[in-house]
C-alpha cells in the first residue's frame, strides 16, 4: 500500500482574525477579507444558504459569472470599495499585511484555505539548525507563503509567470513594512527556474509548488498540470536540501484525485527516506448555529518531510 494513504486526511481552517467564510451555498460562498466582504462563485458548494437573502445583500461586492466558467466575468461593487484594503495574517508574532483587490478576476490575491499549509511551513522551519532556512515558492502569486516564511526568518526566493502578480507580492511587502526581509522575487517559468537551479546545485528545506491547471510563462512558455507537473517535481526533489526537508504540493480547479498527486510524489521521492500527509484543504463555514458545521473544499494537497 502507498504509505501515503494511511494519512489521508481533511484539513480544515476556520480561517483568521481578518478572514472568514461567513456563509456557503447554491453555488455561492459569503466571505469577509478585513473589512470587505465579498460574494462568489463556489461551485462545490451544492447545498443551500444558511443566512438570510438580506444578510447576504450586505456584501460590497458580487462577481458575476459569464456562462460556465466561473472565473470569466465581473465584479458588481453595491458599496465603496477601496482599490486595495489590507488583511493581516499573523503566525509568528510578525504580521503579514496582504493587499486585497477586486483585480478583474474573482481571485483577490489571497488563499485563506493555505493557512494550515503557511503553519505547517513554519513549523518545519523551526525545525532547522546551523544554517539560514532556505524556502523556495513555485508559482507564488502574491505572496503570502513567501512573506510568512520571510517573517519567520527565512530566505526566501519567489517564483512566478506574471509581472502583475510579481508587483503585487512586491506591493504586499512594502504594505508589511518588510523592506529588509530576504525576499528574491524572480519573474520567471517554473519549470525553467527549477532546471537551472538544479544545475546550479542550489537547495532549499521548504519547496511549495502551486502550479495551475494551464498558464503562460513570461516568454510564452506553455504549462500544462498532466504534461508538466511530474518533470518539474522530479527537478524539485534533487532541489531538496539534505536534511529537514519538505515538499507541499497544493493541487485546485482541476478534474483530478489527491491519490494521483499523492502516487506521483510517492514515485518521484522514493529514493529518499520521508513522511507522506495527503488529502483536501477546506474552509470551515461560520454560519449554522446549531447546525453540523459544513466546510467548502478548495484543493487537493500532498505533503512530505524527510525522516531525519
């Protein structure tokens, strides 16, 4: 049996201070991000709302889907919303400030369902001695993982295709008031990246790769998550440093099980001796009373840590 499926788990976040999913359902979910508070598309979310429709009217802003893809559209803003406005992540006693916009699609530059993935991160950290944690971020986005792995005192280098997203992270440590930290932001395919620090004989003891389903490299390189994913983690696995080391692999929007992400791991890693957590990411939902809890899942994920 794969080690991997005896640790086949749900990991779900109820979110933090400045981040809640306030409601779910009809395939919609209610959220707050600081002082905002948004309706979006949730296909997942089958069943019906718990709030009232007036509660949900209270939102500031509602994305509107064209057709079936959920992520083509527009924004309706019903009250002042700001061009960016601040949420605060704080895990290590340095807060995270991240800059959240209504930037066209319905992303708005933070995944509160990582959170549990930014602890884990920071946990293994911790565990490092002699030497400066090294942490690399494929397909980083905004930058929340890079800037909390910064906080904690480590060196950061932050990849990612767009030049939009790259400002945007840029834009998030300044608000963080970060100016110092060790952050490299490299506009730059993942793929590429990844092969050319391989053969520069680079290694890092927290590896997060985050990669799309499709996406445009900066020079038009193309990626494709079936084609593409098991070379780029064969690169990242010779990436990993020596001792204390850890891969998380954080799969969304994709017609795919965690058992196949898990497997491909599994194959790439198993000259090395190491720990397997696999399994979804979900946002716990705050409405209900007394009702069971319900939570929306958002990814699928597989996580190893080498045994030493």
């Amino acid at each position: 049996m794969l080690p991997a499926l005896s640790n086949l788990k749900l990991i779900t976040t109820s979110g933090f201070a400045d981040y809640a999913l306030l409601d779910s359902g009809a395939g919609r979910k209610l959220e707050r991000f600081g002082a905002i508070t948004v309706d979006r598309p949730e296909p997942q979310a089958l069943w019906q709302p718990r709030l009232s429709r007036a509660d949900w009217a209270h939102a500031h802003a509602v994305f509107s889907a064209s057709g079936e893809d959920d992520e083509k559209g527009k924004w309706r803003v019903d009250k002042q919303v700001p061009e960016s406005w601040p949420v605060k992540i704080d895990l290590s006693g340095k807060p995270v400030t991240m800059q959240c916009r209504l930037a066209g699609l319905w992303h708005l530059g933070l995944f509160p369902e990582q959170l549990p993935h930014w602890q884990f991160m920071i946990e293994r950290l911790a565990l490092v001695e002699g030497e400066q944690p090294r942490v690399l971020n494929l397909f980083g986005y905004t930058g929340a993982a890079s800037l909390l792995a910064a906080a904690a005192g480590a060196e950061v280098t932050h990849v990612d295709a767009s030049k939009k997203a790259i400002q945007w992270g840029k834009d998030n440590q300044a608000a963080s008031r970060m100016a110092d930290a060790k952050v490299r932001w490299i506009l730059d395919d993942a793929l590429k990246f990844a092969a050319r620090d391989v053969r520069r004989g680079k290694t890092y003891h927290v590896i997060l790769v985050d990669p799309p389903k499709f996406g445009r490299g900066p020079e038009g390189e193309t990626w494709d998550i079936y084609r593409h994913c098991a070379p780029l983690l064969i690169d990242c696995a010779k990436l990993l440093a020596p001792r204390q080391a850890t891969m998380i692999l954080t799969v969304y929007a994709i017609r795919s099980s965690t058992l196949a992400f898990a497997q491909l791991l599994d194959e790439t890693l198993h000259e090395r001796a190491g720990d397997f957590d696999i399994g979804e990411l979900a946002i716990a939902e705050q409405a209900g009373g007394n009702a069971p809890a319900r939570a929306v899942p958002t990814s699928l994920f597989t996580r190893w840590t080498s045994r030493d």
